[in-house]
C-alpha cells in the first residue's frame, strides 16, 4: 500500500477517493477511527491509500484532475 494523500477535510478525502474510483482504482481510508475519536482539534490526519501497483496511475489521475 502506498499514501497518495493526506488531509483533515472529509469532503476533500471523498472527493478524491472518488476521482480514483472514477480511473478505477480502489482506495482505502487509513486512520478513519482514530481521527473521529480524537474529536475535532484535527490533530490526526486521515490518509488515503492505494494499491503499490497503482500508485503511479493514481498520481497520474490526480494530477490530471489538479490535485496534488
């Protein structure tokens, strides 16, 4: 599994697991629970994650939608 995003916004995070989805390409939503249960002081991040064999395909799909 390789991180191609991290982020507090949970409009953003959707956003982009749904261009991925769109290519796709499964996503998988790491640190959900522990970013809910420590509440809303945004300490820690939730980080979307792909396959490692299609990181770079994810990179490209992102890039080409204006998303780093």
């Amino acid at each position: 599994m390789r991180i191609i995003a991290t982020t507090n916004d949970p409009v953003r995070l959707s956003y982009l697991a749904s261009l991925l989805a769109g290519a796709g390409i499964e996503t998988f939503v790491l640190d959900l629970h522990a970013s809910i249960t420590e509440g809303s002081a945004g300490a820690i991040q939730r980080r979307l994650a792909v396959a490692t064999k299609d990181e770079h395909r994810a990179h490209r799909v992102l890039a080409e939608a204006g998303e780093s």
